[in-house]
C-alpha cells in the first residue's frame, strides 16, 4: 500500500503550497526549505574568517582543535534552535541538509576547508540511532558534502560511553563524564590525516572535546571541528 501513498502525496503537492518549515510562510521559486527572510534573519557568525575565533579558544586546555566554526548562534529564541529542534524531533533532514549545503560553500570559498580529507559526524549511541532512525549531525556532514566534495565518514567514530544527559554538571565533572564516551574504528584510515568533525550544536564543548581527543589518540594529525549553531555564550 505505500506505493500508493507515495503518488498519493507526490499527487497532492502538485496543490498543496510548500511551506517554509521555519515559519510555515509560503516559499516562492527559487525557495527551498526555508524562505529567504527565514535565511537572513539568522544570527552568523564570521568564524570561518578568523583565526583564534571565540569557539577555537573555548577549546583551549581541553583538546587541540586545529580550525573551529559554527554556521549560527544557538540561544533560547533563536531561529536556529527552532530548526534544529525540528530536524531532530520531526525527522525534517532536509533542514540538516539543505544548511549543510549553504554553509559548505561559506566554508569551501573561505579556504577553511582546505587540506580536509574527510567529514566526521558526531554519533549518536546505537539505541538513540535507533529510536531516532538517522542523526541529524549526518544530515548536516552530508549537505558540507555535498558543496565542499570531502567524503562524509560514519563509520569511524563510535559513541559507546554511558548515557548522553550530563547536565547541571561543573566542566570538570562534565570533561570526567565523556571521556571514554567515543571509540575508533580503522584508526588506520585516520593516521595522518586531517578530519572535520560535524554536530548539530556545540553548547560546552564539552562532546566535541571528547571526539577530537578520541581521534587524537587513534592517529589522526588535525582535527578541525564545525557546527550548525554554537551556543551563544561559545561565541560572545
Ligand atoms: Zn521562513
């Protein structure tokens, strides 16, 4: 029966207004996913632009990160959290993807690509892959991609640590909490090499932290790390 549905749906978007999926306004030609004003009214950072930026220095005494950035500002009202809320909890890949893509180009023109040989994303533990049924983090590494053309690697990073809430902690407790979180596989694939890491969000830093120190130690020479939103607070 699901084909039918399938030409059922593909039928009535033929009539059914697409709808900016940041605020249900009506995309016009040329729109996708989100309407432009959707676009423009996120807060950017110039990250990508700078050395030493706000997010490489919340890394500094943690973990050696080579380049950082984040596509936006992640707070209580933002337009971003909202997105993000609604690729994770709505299963709206498109949104990972599609600012993935928009963020790639910003990347790749900037030169901050350069020298990156591959696209790691966060991972989820396998019971929340799972519940969730994909990661956002790899929507998002697979939109950079797509306009940077550095493969996407899912199968190097294992998140095999205990649960993921770690809230209300002090950093140090916190940094204590997710060491041991993440394993690598075929470090051998990694020796040498300079990777990108990808989340969806840094808010501390502090799982971030513990996927550049785990692909450390197995080999890896540069790890550089980016987002889709840091947390306000990353970026003041
Ligand atoms: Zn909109």
């Amino acid at each position: 029966m699901s084909h039918i549905k399938d030409i059922g749906d593909d039928f009535l978007s033929l009539f059914l207004p697409r709808l900016c999926l940041g605020c249900r306004a009506h995309l016009v030609r040329g729109e996708d996913v989100l309407c432009m004003e959707c676009l423009l009214s996120m807060a950017r950072t110039d990250f990508h632009l700078r050395r030493d930026n706000m997010l490489e220095q919340s890394f500094w005494g943690r973990c050696h990160v080579e380049r950082a950035a984040a596509f936006s500002v992640y707070n209580r009202g933002s337009r971003i959290r909202k997105l993000i809320h609604s690729l994770k909890y709505d299963g709206r890949k498109e949104i990972g993807k599609m600012l993935g893509e928009l963020y790639g180009s910003t990347l790749a023109g900037s030169g901050f690509m350069e020298g990156i040989e591959m696209i790691v994303p966060v991972p989820l533990s396998a019971e929340r892959q799972r519940q969730r049924g994909f990661n956002q983090s790899e929507c998002f590494a697979q939109g950079l991609s797509a306009s940077c053309r550095v493969p996407v690697r899912n199968d190097i990073l294992l998140r095999t640590g205990r649960s993921e809430s770690q809230t209300r902690r002090g950093r140090y407790e916190r940094w204590e909490n997710v060491e041991g979180l993440f394993t690598v596989r075929k470090p051998s694939e990694i020796t040498g090499k300079h990777l990108l890491v990808a989340d969806d969000v840094i808010t501390t830093g502090s799982t971030m932290e513990a996927c550049v120190n785990a692909l450390l130690e197995a080999g890896g020479e540069r790890i550089s790390v980016v987002a889709l939103a840091a947390a306000q607070k990353l970026t003041l």
